[in-house]
C-alpha cells in the first residue's frame, strides 16, 4: 500500500448528531455539509444522517446543493447560504442576504440578517428599510429567519451576549417566523442561544467545540500512512529539503507517503509533529515535501516497510494537530486531499 489511509467513522458522525439533538432540545438540529462535509464525504454522510432522522442540511454554494439533492432525494430541506436565484428549480433552499434577493425570490427561503459577523446578511440599513417598507417579503415563504455567532468557540466573548440581543430585537421587528442561531459552539453556550433549528457544522466530524474543556464530540477521522521505505543513516546526515534537519546520531529513518498536496501544512516543520508507530511516538524530521514526510524511528527497531504510522487518532485528533500547524481543526479536515484511500465505517 502506497497511499494513506483516511478512515471515516459515518457512525460517529451520526452519534453526534444525536448528541446534539439532546443538548438542542428547543428545536430540530439542522447538518452543514458544505466542501463536501468538511472534506469528508457529504454523500455517505448525508445519506446516514438522512436515515438516522436529520431533515435539514446546509451547503455553501448551488452545486454543493444540487449533487446533495440527487444523492438525498426529494424531501429534506437542503438550505444554500450563499443564496441561489433558481433554487426552486433545483428543489434548494436559497437563504436571502440582501433585499435585491428578496425582490427577486419567491416560495420558501431563509432569511438571513448580520448581527456582528459584517460578512452576509442584511445590515442595519436594510433591516430599516424593510421594517418601513416589507413589501419585498411579499411572495416569499419565510421558513426561518437565521443569523451566526462570531466568537461562540469563545464561551465568555462579550460579542455572544451582543448578537443574542441583535438577533432577538430584529426578529420582533420582522414578520414571525421561525428562529435559526447556534452553529456548533452555540449549542453549548445554553438557552439563550436556542432556537427552533441549530446549525451545526465541525462539531459533527469531532472537532471540539468547547475550546479549553474536554470534547463533548466521538472522533470521526483517523489518518494512517504507511512507510514506504526505511533507511539508516549516519550522525552528521541530513534530511530532506534544505538539509534542515541534522542526525545527531546513527539513525533509522522511516519515509511515509504524505505531504503538503495531501492536506498536511509544510508549516508543521521540524520539531513540531510526531505520529504514533506500533504504540510509540516517532518524531517528524526534515521539512514536509509535496508528497513524503520523514520519520525517525530509532527508538522501534521492529519498525518495518509497510507498518503505519497514525498522524490523526486515538493519539492525536485533528485539534492537535491543527495546534502544532499554527491553525484550526476546520482547515485541517477541509485540506484533506483525496490521493487518500478511503475507508467509511458504517452507520
């Protein structure tokens, strides 16, 4: 075997969902499948959560919502947050960030209004206008109006407190509708963030989001990649590009088939990552290539050609590895490339 191994645990994904089913009591618990299910596989993961009971899927852009409903059939909202002008024709969602949008929808759609984030979303301005003016809501089925935190993986940020507030003051200026407000962090940060449809993205695929306590989340990835070749070398002998990595003495190097183009940042450099070979911690040595990361393995000398080494794991999950990289869980499992082979344990 020459490839890594990503192996998928589509159950796990499923138990979280349905942990975050209980802890959202106020309302249903909507998935967010956008890039692909955060670089996972949004066909088996739709498709379990659609058998397990979930019945309202997000995704970022029209084509993610058109694969999603050839693959799900007719029957689940699938809501497209960046909005799409012939979403009927698709049988989509279109969640309205403007009032051009709105004047231009007509049939069921999610509103969204900007309570801190300043990214989509009516402003202040709109909002005024269309309190004095609603006839742009005219034709439109409001399913559900929606916001997102900003700051929620942040439980005491001031910013949480600032949009509940926003969010509950617009709603009573708009026509009733039903209320969509806590991403993954949110659903942890108590009642006042409940609604009727929680939006939960990275808290699906294990990433923690309780920053700073321990993660209420299964882990759902595990990457493993095999060695390719093992080779001594002398003290004094470089490794890999730039020679940035010195042998201080004889040692057994493992090289494994990975790099930057599958997904694992160059930033991770030396000194900075170890994987999990036959029950020990094996450092990384020599830069992060394209395609091949170096190991030493020294310290197990049964190590051979072909063994695994576990880069995300009961040993390190994709948290810590997105610390080590200067960067967060989210990027980590997005950049996940596809020269993997694929394993999916079922539902």
């Amino acid at each position: 075997m020459t490839q890594g191994l990503l192996t998928i645990d589509v159950g796990a994904v499923v138990r979280n969902w349905r942990r975050l089913c209980e802890i959202h009591s106020t309302g249903a618990v909507a998935a967010v499948l956008k890039a692909n299910a955060y670089g996972l596989g949004a066909g088996p993961i739709g498709q379990a959560l659609l058998a397990a009971g979930c019945r309202h899927f997000f995704v970022a852009q029209p084509r993610e919502g058109i694969s999603l409903r050839k693959l799900l059939g007719p029957g689940p909202m699938i809501a497209v947050l960046g909005g799409f002008r012939r979403a009927a024709e698709f049988d989509l969602t279109p969640v309205l960030n403007t009032l051009g949008d709105l004047r231009a929808c007509s049939g069921p759609a999610i509103l969204q209004v900007d309570t801190g984030m300043s990214r989509l979303g009516l402003d202040s301005s709109e909002l005024a206008s269309l309190a004095a003016d609603p006839s742009p809501l005219e034709g439109v089925e409001l399913l559900y109006i929606m916001t997102h935190l900003a700051s929620a993986d942040e439980a005491d940020h001031p910013m949480n407190a600032v949009q509940a507030d926003r969010f509950a003051e617009i709603c009573l200026k708009l026509p009733r509708a039903r209320r969509s407000f806590a991403n993954s962090s949110g659903i942890f940060l108590g009642g006042r963030y409940a609604s009727d449809l929680a939006r939960p993205g990275c808290a699906l695929y294990g990433i923690n989001p309780t920053p700073g306590k321990p993660n209420p989340m299964e882990p759902v990835v595990r990457l493993d990649l095999p060695v390719l070749q093992l080779r001594e070398i002398a003290a004094g002998q470089t490794v890999g590009y730039g020679g940035s990595w010195m042998s201080a003495r004889p040692t057994r190097i493992a090289t494994v088939a990975a790099g930057y183009a599958d997904g694992l940042p160059r930033a991770l450099g030396v000194g900075k990552l170890r994987g999990m070979l036959r029950g020990r911690w094996v450092p990384m040595v020599g830069r992060v290539s394209m395609d091949l990361m170096t190991f030493d393995v020294t310290e197990v000398p049964e190590a051979d050609e072909g063994d695994l080494i576990e880069l995300i794991g009961p040993s390190q999950d994709a948290d810590a590895l997105a610390r080590l990289a200067g960067t967060i869980g989210y990027e980590v499992l997005t950049s996940l490339g596809n020269r993997y082979r694929r394993k999916y344990l079922p539902a």
